[in-house]
C-alpha cells in the first residue's frame, strides 16, 4: 500500500513539474512576443478581421463606452 502512494505521489509530481515546464514556455513566448512588438501592432492584431468578432464578444458589457480610448486617442 505505501509503494502505491509513493508512485501516486511520483506521478503527481511528474505532472506539476510538465505543468510548470509548459507555463514556463508559454511566458517566454509572451514575453518574447511582447518585447518584438509595438502597441499599433497589437492593436491592428486585436482589431482584424481575425479578432474583432472575438474580442468584442468576451468584452464585459461594463466596458463599452460612449468614447473607447481608440475614439479618444484619435480626437487629439
């Protein structure tokens, strides 16, 4: 019975340590991303015709504005 536990615990283990590997590479693409990129760029990514659909739908409603800071930004 503790040999089961132990190899339970060792699986479980194993698993967090993939997990956190995987995390670990996920933030580096980010961050890599994040660093090549500028705001215009971003924000043509996050606007396209790819991902306006998308982005407009996980918007809470709270968010929508009379003025979005993109209508703000261009009035100046």
């Amino acid at each position: 019975m503790i040999a089961t536990k132990q190899k339970s615990n060792h699986r479980g283990s194993t698993l967090i340590s993939i997990n956190n590997k995987i995390t670990q590479y996920e933030q580096q693409r980010i961050h890599h991303h994040i660093q090549n990129s500028d705001v215009l760029s971003f924000f043509n990514l996050l606007t396209g015709p790819d991902m306006l659909d998308t982005v407009e739908t996980l918007l809470p409603k709270h968010r929508e504005r009379a003025f979005p800071p993109t209508k703000m930004s261009s009035m100046f």
